[in-house]
C-alpha cells in the first residue's frame, strides 16, 4: 500500500523494521533496496546488495544496474546489463524472468540514452517492443521510445508509435498521456513541421491542465510540470522568427526557477535558449544566466548534445564580452569534453577568421589551416568543416606569398567540395562545384567532373545504350531501383544535360537523356531531348527516337501547312516601330506591313486606315463643357515653356555679366540662347573629332572663362 501510494520514506521504515525482525528476509531486503533506489540514495543501495548479495540471487542485477546509473556509472552499468542479458540467451538462470529481463532491456535502452548514442538507444527499445508486445501499451515505455527515436533523428517511427499507443488508450485515461503528446511535438519539429508542433504542444499543455487539476495540484505545481512544455513552446515560436513570444516564454520559466518542482535542467535550457536569443545584446545579463544555469549538478544531468549546445554559447558570449584570453580557455575546455565533435574547431575557426586590427597576415590563412588539418584527421566527420573550409576560399583575396603560384578562390573552394565524400553524389553540391568551374571558365574542368559524378552514380561507361523499345516502356525499366539514389541520380542527369546542351556538348548529352530513359522509358521530354541531341551527330538514332515520340496532332485534325508561305510571311511591327518603319520605307520607296497604305489583300475588303490616336486629356476634362483647352505645352519641364517667366534665382547669373553702368546686356548673352549655343558647340565639337579634328584648337576655353 505504501508502495502504490509513492510514500517510499514510510515504506523503507518498514522495510528496516522488518529486517530488524528478521535479519536475512529475503522479502525486506528487497524491499529495502527497491526503496533506496526510488529514493536515489544508489550508495546505500549498493553497499547493501555487497552486504547481501547471497539474499538477492539473480535478481540483484536489475537493482545493481539501476543504482549504477544513478550515480553516473554508465559504461559499468551497461556491462552489467549486457552480459546478464548474454546469459539470459544461452539459456542460463542468471538473467532472471520475463519480467526482469524486459526491465534490463528497457534500463539498457535508457544508459544508451544516457550517453548520448540515440541510435542505440532506439535500437533497443524496439527490441523491447518486439519482445514485449504488452510494453506497447505502457505509457512510460512508449514516452522514453518516442523521445529516444526523435533523438536518433527518425521522427516517423516516433509519429507511428505515438498514434499507436494512442489508439489503444481508453478516453478516460488520455488526459494523462501529455509527456507522450509532447514528444510528438518534438518529433515535428525534427520534421521541419513547425506549425504542427505548436498545435500539439497546445494539446500537450490542455491536456497537462486536466490530469494535474483532477489530482488536485495547486498552481504553483501545475505551473512547474508544464515548465519543459512552455520552453518547448518558446523554442519553436523562436524556430518561427517570433522573438518576442519567444523571449516571453523563456523568462516566464526563469521567474519561477526557484520552485522546488522545476526541474533545473529545465530552467538551464531556457537560460541557454534566452542567451542564443539575444545575441550580443544585453551580455552582462545573459553572463550571469549562463554562470547560473551551468553548474555541475545540472552538468550532469544534461544530456551530451545539451552540454555541447550549452558551452558552446558560453565561448561565443565570452568573445562577444571581449574576453579572448577567457575565450580561449573555454575553447580549449570544450575541445577536451568533445574531441570528436566539429563545432569546437568551427568556433576557432570562426574566430580566427575574424579580421584583426593589429595583424598584418591574412586573417583566412590560418583560419582554413585549422580546418584543413582536423577535417584529415577526422574524414568521417568532415563534411561540416569542409563546407567552411570552401565558403572561407571563396572569399579569401589571392595568394601573394613569394615562390607560390597564385589559385583562383573560386578553384580552390570547387576543389574542396569536390573532395566532400559524404556530400558527393548531393545535388546542390554539384551543382556548386560545376557552376563555380564555369565561372571560371573551365568548361572542360566542369564537364569532367560531372561525368565523374555519373560515373560514380553507377552509370554505364559505354557510348549509348540501345534505346527502349514500346514493347519494353510497357513492361517498365529494369535499370535503376527506386530509392533515394534514383531520385539523385535523376537530378543529377537533369541537371548535367542542361550543363551540356547549354555549351554544345551533345554527344554527351545523348548519354545523360539515354540514362533518363532507361530510368523512366515513358519521359517524352527526356525521348524529345534525345532526338535534338542525336540529330547534331546521329541522324539514324535520332530517327529511331523520334518515332517512338507520341504524334502531336491527333487523327482527323492534320492540316495541310504551306511550308513556303510561313517562310515568306512578313510579320507585322509593333505600334512602338511603326513611324520609324514607316518613315524609312518612305525614304526608300518600299512599303512594309503596319504602315499607312496597307498592300491591298484579295482576300480582304477595302485598305483600312490607322486609327488616329485620341489625345490624352485631364482626368476631369469634361469634352461636354470644354471651356478653357488644356495647355498643350503641359508635357513640357516648366522651364522650357513658352510662358515660363525666370525667377531672381534664374536671373543671377545673367546680372553677374552685365557691363559698364548704364549699358544694356546684349541679346547674345541670354540664359536661354547661352545654353542652345553650348550645345550645339558641343554637338559640332564631337562631329569634329570623330572626323580626325582632334588637334583642331578649340575657340574660348579657359582664356574666356578668366576673362569674367
């Protein structure tokens, strides 16, 4: 009764009370230890299954193995487990009943997920859902399956489980199944479907409401349990560009951080999330959140990826506060915890990137060393280094050192790509490399490096294929399987045939558009492009292609098409043209089509004249009631109209140039004359020069500008 009241204190006083009683009870043993492992006192629990160890049997790997866990003891615990699991299979006693062997199995998947191998941990809770079909139906096991399976990046699988643990759920009891809602949220938001997320995170925080409420908790404890799913919520609304619900939702968990039922892995993730939020902005503050958030008892039940995230925000922080020798340290320190990973070595990279006021070097040089030296000594894991490794010699000025042959930065970022393995056969990064190759130039570098790219996708060396018949289009292609490596390998080809059309490559173009075929042998655009390609060498196969081509015109509709008089159809000019068309063939005696007197048709009635264009009149010209005409000169600047008259402005230049007192200003000097005279000037001064005037002096110049 104690036990299924989760009073474990008063159960464990009763447990010692019985062994006081009777020393070697199995049964309070037992229960002794069941209760200092619920109450995570796992050194005690240890000592006493050393002391008893004869009492508990082959029971006492399940408890052993839990305690391990608690204190933090993985691989040990992991051990333990996996070799009494060993046993249990070739069919020793030790690894205990069905039931203890189903509680191994679920505490292994739970020290996978521990130690950051989510894959691992997935693999084993589908074991457990294998062996145990009654597992599914257990709301704890079909959480931590979920979240397990959203870890190791297969948010499917999670969807699939949740609607199936879902649909075996009575009504009654689904308001308390929100931790598994939850999870199916965050399985969305691996998806990329954000929108969904936040509607089952809504669903998650109703359904929260109810369950707790109908356990009579108070506010407070209602606020604490829904805490992960508001920092959730937060996440996405900043996934969504929604800062500021975003940083709402996070200091509405902080506020509250010193209630005893949060959790404070909780209240650190909403600390790290606000920090990455603000950026550079209010650095002091989020100093003293990261400080707070990250000690060493939440250090250590943070998960390996949230202790990556974490100090990896706390280095930028540090750079952005002006901190480098501190920067440094933490750079060094996350580099030790995470050897393997790339995100310490693409902060130093980032780092050195930037430029220095104080440095006379190149601040890339070292920068792309860095990340030249670890993507060698780590080529599994090198894709991400890489790729900055490219986008920083795409950017960097050219080679000047002395004894070194200066490479173009786009050569240099193409040939880093190209030796990306895990990217190879990726479309967009083929892409890349070939437009970056005909940037520069290098039409024959690009070619080749996409026939290798075909080659590698498993293409046939040979000239061409024989083509499909009808009879074989009908029956389907047997050539490539579907899969994610057909649909790349059709990109690719599609993308590569443009790639050669475009530069006149057409035997290898056949090749492509023959592959596109065997992959799909109904592609009438593929069979059509093969045909243009083929006609430019191969007249015969192109023949062959263009009779398995679909008519165009059905029957009954063909039409007889005089192929001389399209080629001798004169097509009409634009309105845009037609004065000018007309005007030249005025001057030349000829008459085209579009101009006034139209070449008489027989066909046709009587030669219809152009239309005369309407005059463009003033929005509330009333033609009625005409009155005053419009000013015709409307569409002209107001300067040069004829009834502008100059201001003191326009008049300052010309009173600058009057002469001797009481002389009159000669017409010659007039603003308006001046200006026409300069540029016709000008106009006969070009003339000039382009006729070989060039040593011609010219009159006036500066002599005339000084004598004013």
């Amino acid at each position: 009764a104690q036990f299924a009241e989760r009073a474990f204190g008063e159960a464990l006083a009763t447990a010692e009370a019985l062994i006081e009683t009777e020393p070697s009870s199995a049964v309070g043993l037992r229960c002794q230890c069941a209760c200092l492992v619920q109450l995570a006192r796992a050194d005690e629990a240890l000592t006493l299954l050393d002391g008893h160890a004869d009492a508990f049997g082959t029971s006492i790997v399940l408890p052993r193995g839990f305690s391990l866990y608690q204190k933090g003891e993985l691989r040990d615990a992991l051990q333990l487990l996996e070799s009494a699991l060993a046993l249990a299979s070739s069919g020793s006693d030790e690894g205990g009943g069905s039931d203890e062997r189903a509680g191994m199995l679920h505490l292994v998947a739970q020290v996978h997920y521990k130690m950051g191998a989510y894959a691992e941990a997935a693999k084993a809770y589908r074991r457990v859902l294998a062996e145990d079909p009654s597992a599914a139906e257990d709301e704890e096991v079909c959480t931590n399956a979920t979240a397990a399976y959203v870890m190791a990046g297969l948010p499917a699988d999670a969807l699939r489980l949740v609607q199936q643990t879902q649909q075996q759920t009575r009504t009654s009891t689904k308001q308390h199944m929100y931790e598994l809602v939850y999870n199916s949220a965050c399985a969305h938001i691996v998806a990329g479907d954000l929108a969904q997320a936040e509607e089952r995170l809504e669903e998650a925080l109703s359904l929260s409401s109810q369950a707790l409420q109908a356990d009579e908790a108070d506010d407070e404890e209602v606020a604490a349990e829904q805490a992960p799913i508001r920092v959730q919520k937060a996440f996405v609304a900043h996934s969504l560009g929604r800062e500021a619900d975003a940083q709402e939702g996070y200091l509405s968990v902080l506020r509250m951080k010193g209630h005893e039922a949060v959790d404070s892995t909780v209240a650190a993730v909403a600390a790290n999330n606000l920090v990455a939020l603000r950026g550079d902005r209010d650095l002091f503050d989020s100093a003293k959140r990261c400080k707070a958030a990250l000690t060493d008892a939440v250090a250590a039940k943070l998960l390996p990826s949230q202790k990556l995230c974490f100090l990896a925000n706390q280095v930028i922080l540090t750079w952005h506060m002006g901190k480098p020798t501190l920067c440094r340290e933490q750079l060094n320190a996350l580099n030790n915890a995470f050897p393997e990973s790339e995100v310490p070595v693409l902060l130093r990279a980032a780092l050195l990137f930037r430029p220095k006021a104080t440095s006379k070097e190149q601040p890339s040089v070292e920068a792309e060393e860095c990340l030249a030296v670890w993507a060698c000594k780590h080529p599994k894991i090198a894709a991400r280094p890489l790729l900055a490794l490219a986008q920083m010699q795409a950017h960097a000025p050219l080679p000047t050192a002395k004894g070194h042959v200066p490479i173009d930065p786009l050569r240099k970022a193409a040939r880093t790509l190209a030796a990306i393995d895990q990217l190879r056969l990726s479309p967009r990064l083929v892409a890349t490399v070939a437009a970056l190759l005909e940037r520069l130039g290098d039409v024959t570098a690009a070619a080749d490096f996409l026939n290798e790219t075909l080659d590698k996708l498993g293409r046939n060396k040979s000239i061409l294929r024989p083509f499909v018949n009808s009879a074989d289009a009908e029956g389907g292609s047997e050539g490539l399987q579907e899969g994610p490596l057909l649909r790349k390998h059709i990109l690719i080809l599609r993308g590569a045939s443009t790639f050669f059309e475009r530069h006149g490559l057409w035997h290898m173009v056949a090749q492509a558009q023959q592959q596109l075929l065997v992959a799909d042998p109904r592609d009438i655009s593929a069979r059509a492009r093969m045909v243009v390609a083929a006609s430019h060498f191969d007249p015969n196969l192109a023949a062959e292609h263009d009779e398995l081509l679909p008519e165009v015109v059905g029957a009954g509709e063909e039409e007889d098409v005089d192929v001389e008089a399209l080629e001798n159809l004169q097509l009409s000019v634009s309105n845009r043209h037609s004065s000018a068309v007309a005007a030249s063939g005025k001057a030349t005696g000829k008459r085209w089509v579009g101009d006034d007197v139209a070449t008489p048709d027989p066909g046709m009635g009587p030669n219809k004249r152009r239309k005369k264009r309407k005059p463009r009149l003033p929005k509330d010209f009333d033609p009625a009631k005409p009155g005053l005409m419009p000013d015709a000169e409307r569409w002209l600047p107001t300067k040069e109209r004829s009834t502008y008259r100059k201001t003191k402005r326009d008049k300052k230049n010309a009173a600058q140039m009057r002469g001797p007192q009481g002389a009159t200003v000669s017409a010659a000097l007039d603003i308006s004359t001046a200006k026409s005279t300069a540029t016709a000037a000008a106009g006969s001064s070009a003339t000039q020069l382009g006729e070989g005037g060039r040593n011609k002096k010219k009159k006036g110049g500066k002599k005339g500008a000084a004598a004013w």
